[in-house]
C-alpha cells in the first residue's frame, strides 16, 4: 500500500469552519479515539492522569500509519479522509478536518509509535509545540500509540482555564461515552492512571448501554423500552427510559451517523412525548441513533459544536414523536410487561375492574392576569392549595411548562377564602399561616426564588429590565469554550440589566458595568456569571427557553431572601401575596417544594 495522507488545497482547507480544536484535555481524548476508530481497531485502551492534565494516552491496534504518513499526520489540513469539497457531503468517518493532530501537537508534548500491519517495523515520533524532536524506526505493535503529556505546557494562562479535576474528568468521561455508545463492536478500556474504571467488552448497544452506566443495584436494561422505525427520510433506532424511571440527572443521548449530536428541537419531541407520565422535575433517560443520508445533514458547523441541521427536520420530528410514543402506548397499557416481552402484545389488555380516566385539566378562559389596569387582589380559595397537593403526582409541571395560570383561581367563592391573615415566621425560614384545611407553612427562600424567576422571566421576554450602574466595573475573564456560550447569552443578560463593555484587545476579557436592579450586591457577579454559563452549557430543552430559565433561576437564587433572614410582617403579607399571583406556585423551577400543609385531622391525631 502506498502512502495515504495529503495536504487538502487551500480552497477546501477554508471552506471547513477552522475553530479551537483543543480546548481542554477530553478535547483530546475525543480526537485520539475517533482516529481510533477511523483506523478501524476493535480494541482501544485509554489511559488519562491528573484529569488528563499530564497525561491523556490512547492506543489502538487499527490500520497504523507509513513512516511519511506518520510525520504528514500533524501537518495542518493533512487528512487520509476527504480529498476535495465534494467529500465533505458524504462523510461516514468521525474526522475529516485534518487539523487534530496538528493542534494537539501545538499545544502538548507529544509522542506516536505506529506500524502499519504489512511493515516489519514502525515509526516513534516525538514532537511538542509543533517541532519535531525525534523520529526513528521502533519496534511496535500494530496499530497507533499516542501519548499526549502536559497540555497547554507552552500557553500557561489556557493551564490556568482548565477547571476542577472533578469537571475535567466529568468532561473526559462524557466524550468517552459519546463514542464507546456508539460502536459495542469494539472493546474499550479505560484508566485513571493504574485503576481500570471501564472494562467495555465486545457486545450490542443495550448491554454496551449496561456496561456504561448500569450497575448491580440499577439493572440498566430492564429501564428501557427499545424503538426502531425505517422510512426513507430517517432510520430511528435506540431505547428509551419506560416513564418510571425518570430521574433529575438522566442519560440522554441523540447520535446521527455515529455522531453525538445536541438537538433541542428533537428533544422536545421526545420530551413531548413523555407528558402525562413523568413528574415535572424528572426527565427521561434515551439512546436515540438516527441514520441520515450523510446528503441531508450539516456537521461542519464547527468542530467543537455538536449541534447538527438536518434537511427535513419538521418530518423527522413527527417521526421522530410517533416512533417514541407508540414505544410508550405500548408499554403503558399492560404496566406490568417484562422488557424482554416487550412489544409481544399488541391489543390492549383492560381489567374489568379499572376503568380508564383521560387526564383532564381545566382553565378559566376569562382569566387574563394583565387585564386589570388596577391590581385587584385574586380571592383565593386557600382550601383549594390543598387539593392541588393531593393531586401533586398528577402535576406535570416542567421548567416552563404551560400550566393554565388561571387553574389555582377557579373557583372563587368568598367564603371559603379562610386565611387568618395572621403570618407567623418559624426559625427565620419558614412562613406559617392558618387556612381552611389546616396549617399552611411556606419556605421562605424558595417562595421568593419562585417570585422573582417568573419576574426576571417576564423581563428577559419583554426586554426590559432594570440596570444598575456599578461603581467600580467588574472584571469578567472567560475561558475560550464558555466564550462562544457568552457570546450566545449576552443580548438576554442585557434585558434583565447586565451591562457589558468589551476591551477591545482581549476578547475573552469584558468589565461589567451594570447589574439587574434586584440584585442587592455586585459581590459575587464573576461567580454568578460563571454560574449562568455552567447552567446555559448543561441545558437541554428548547435552546432560546432553556437560556432564558437558566438566566432567570441563577439570578432568582441570588437575588432572593435568605434562609435565616428575620422577616416583618408586610414583608410576609407580600411575598405571600406575590407567591400566590406567580401560575405555578408549589415548585421552585427546579423542582423543590414551597409549601406544605398539614391538615386539622394530622394535627389532632399528635394529640391523641
Ligand atoms: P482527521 O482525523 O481529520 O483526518 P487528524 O489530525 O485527526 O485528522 O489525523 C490526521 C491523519 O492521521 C488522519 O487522516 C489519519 O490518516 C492519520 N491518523 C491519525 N490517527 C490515526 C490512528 N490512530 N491510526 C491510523 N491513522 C491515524
Ligand atoms: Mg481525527
């Protein structure tokens, strides 16, 4: 075979999105096994120290490289993959761009043994901030070695970017599961150093999906339902977690040809689906893969991106929608059904004895909170708090959910309005007042946090907040990758009242020179913002609705009341009042409870 890897021309090296290919030591990580892959090998070993900090080593026993190839492979747009523009419509490999090895190269010390299987001897490479030092004839493995030590050893202030060990190896180990998800057929293993954290055999996807993230105590694949539907657009296959396993921190995944993808409008359909069947603050597990016409999807967006378009997104959502309902339909009617039954029965089984409810909600069409010029003060049924608690399995509320917000007004009757109007605050946190059914007792911070999150959400949607000016800016450095997220929030920031001015010379450098007037302090902004870019990154859902939660609930948190903070009676009178005029008022936006109450029975029974 003769050598394989060529310079692209110049033409096609610009027409692919250049981008900052390393920013951090799982970029390498993700680099190393997809060429693993690329190679073909069916057993790749990773080892990483320090968070991959000192040391990120991937070997594979692929297809090797030729002495020239070795060298050529950390050249600049030196590529084997594609060879003109017209490749890049049908890619099927995971790199194409030619410009991994070069920037690992530029950024790291490097060393590569390699051998191709047809040659007796192979090539070590020893190469760091782009200047060879050594190149010599080894004897070697077949396949690829790469060890990449001490990243960013020439560019100390992007050393200084890198986050907690904890965040890096969360990062590490979330592009490993990107790919080891993706291909069961090969053998993976993964070390920190001496301990062997994965140990990934040869098998299908859903003990793969097993191996990864099951254990003794949560049998992994008895929490999944799988789907499968073939039509000429898009071929959807993959598992899905049954309803009763939702959870706060799920598994969730898209893959389109091979290839994690982020896609918040395909989320919501898979989101959709699950309504009625999860509780507001749980989400599902999936492990949804697409096959697409390479043709009709654009991954070249830019390298580090993992957000991916596709030509006919509409009707692959409603395929995509009706594949994961008909999953659920399916499981939902006979509840009981085994996984590995699953699917065999088709015709719906009913008990004699239960008689099927459709859920029902219903609303006041009348309502309108911004009808009234003058505020008039809602008469609230507080006996009917109670109901919705009982109903609280019931309640489907999700971050930004559409719940009806004249659903806790319905009924108005005068007089079953009972409150004592009497608050009393208990341990400087919770708020306690009497009503109809009993004692009604409020947590304090978390009713405030909901109060102000509906308000700063009203305000990013009309674009309007309040800004302060600080005195003394504050100065905001970022790390490249949370860049690119800053630069996507930075006009919502702006209407709750952030005010931003650039440097000009460092573009990762802004001051901040204004604040949303609620918040009382500009002590912790830089945290704060941090916060809000950790949140907005991590966010799934709806792109622009997910940004704007994730803004609105980091400024609720630190702009509401604390626990332990003495509160007047007006101040309680208000917050209660505030709370209660908010459509969802029984949840924190994600998810903690406000109040509680405990009935009149409860209470006489202690004194029995
Ligand atoms: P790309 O993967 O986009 O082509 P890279 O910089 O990642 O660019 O790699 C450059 C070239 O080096 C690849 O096209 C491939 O020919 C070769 N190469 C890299 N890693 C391996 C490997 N593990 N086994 C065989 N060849 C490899
Ligand atoms: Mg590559």
């Amino acid at each position: 075979m003769s050598d394989v890897i060529h310079l692209l021309p110049d033409a096609v090296a610009n027409q692919i999105a250049a981008g900052e290919v390393i920013q951090r030591p799982a970029s390498i990580l993700k680099e190393l096994v997809e060429n693993a892959i690329d190679a073909n090998a069916t057993i790749i070993r990773v080892v990483i120290a320090d968070a991959g900090r000192t040391l990120v080593q991937v070997t594979d026993n692929g297809k090797g490289m030729s002495a020239t190839d070795a060298r050529m492979a950390f050249e600049r747009h030196a590529t084997s993959k594609i060879k003109e523009a017209q490749d890049l419509f049908s890619i099927r490999t995971m790199g194409f761009r030619g410009e991994a090895l070069a920037s690992i190269a530029s950024v790291a010390q490097v060393e590569m043994r390699t051998r191709r299987e047809e040659d007796e001897l192979g090539t070590f490479i020893e190469i760091a901030g782009n200047r060879v030092f050594k190149q010599e004839t080894v004897q070697c493995d077949k396949g690829t070695s790469i060890l990449v030590k001490n990243l960013f050893f020439n560019i100390p202030a992007r050393r200084r970017f890198l986050k907690s060990d904890n965040v890096e190896k969360r990062h590490l180990l979330q592009e490993f599961y990107r790919i080891a998800l993706v291909y069961p057929d090969v053998e993976f293993l993964f070390y920190d150093q001496d301990e062997e954290i994965f140990n990934l055999p040869v098998s299908n996807t859903k003990l793969r999906i097993e191996h990864v993230f099951g254990s003794t105590k949560k049998k992994m694949s008895q929490q999944l339902l799988s789907i499968e539907t073939e039509t000429n657009l898009i071929n959807i296959r993959g598992f899905i977690g049954k309803p009763e396993y939702a959870q706060k921190q799920s598994h969730q995944y898209f893959f389109v040809n091979g290839r994690f993808m982020r896609h918040p409008y395909f989320y919501k359909a898979v989101l959709a689906a699950y309504d009625q069947l999860i509780q507001p603050t749980e989400s599902p597990s999936f492990f949804i893969f697409f096959e697409a016409d390479p043709q009709t999807i654009d991954i070249n967006i830019h390298p580090t991106k993992t957000e991916i378009k596709f030509e006919n997104e509409q009707a692959i959502w409603s395929i995509l929608s009706a594949t994961v309902k008909e999953a659920l339909g399916k499981f939902n009617i006979i509840p009981s059904i085994d996984f590995d039954r699953e699917g065999a029965p088709d015709i719906p089984i009913l008990t004699s004895d239960k008689e099927i409810i459709p859920p029902k909600t219903s609303f006041n069409p009348a309502y309108n909170p911004f009808g009234n010029t003058a505020y008039k003060r809602p008469a609230i049924d507080w006996n009917d708090l109670y109901k919705n608690f009982e109903g609280e399995k019931k309640d489907h509320e999700t971050m930004g959910g559409q719940r009806d917000p004249a659903l806790m007004f319905e009924s108005k009757s005068e007089d079953a309005y009972e409150n004592s109007g009497h608050f009393f605050q208990l341990k400087n946190r919770y708020i306690i007042t009497s009503v109809k059914s009993g004692m009604l007792m409020i947590d304090q911070r978390n009713a405030h946090i909901r109060v102000l999150f509906d308000q700063f959400m009203r305000e990013i949607q009309n674009k309007r907040g309040m800004s302060q000016q600080l005195l003394f800016p504050e100065s905001l450095q970022l790390m490249p990758d949370d860049y690119l997220f800053f630069e996507q929030i930075k006009s919502e920031l702006r209407y709750v009242g952030f005010e931003f001015l650039s440097e000009g010379e460092d573009k990762y450098l802004y001051q901040v020179t204004g604040i949303p007037a609620q918040l009382k302090s500009a002590s912790s902004i830089v945290t704060l913002l941090n916060d809000i870019i950790e949140r907005v990154k991590n966010a799934t859902g709806d792109a622009v609705t997910a940004i704007h939660e994730q803004i609105a609930l980091s400024l609720a948190e630190s702009a509401a009341i604390h626990t332990g903070q003495v509160l007047e009676k007006e101040a309680m009178t208000q917050l209660v009042e505030q709370l209660f005029a908010c459509p969802i008022h029984n949840h924190t936006p994600d998810g903690k409870k406000i109040m509680a109450i405990w009935t009149e029975e409860e209470i006489r029974s202690r004194f029995q």
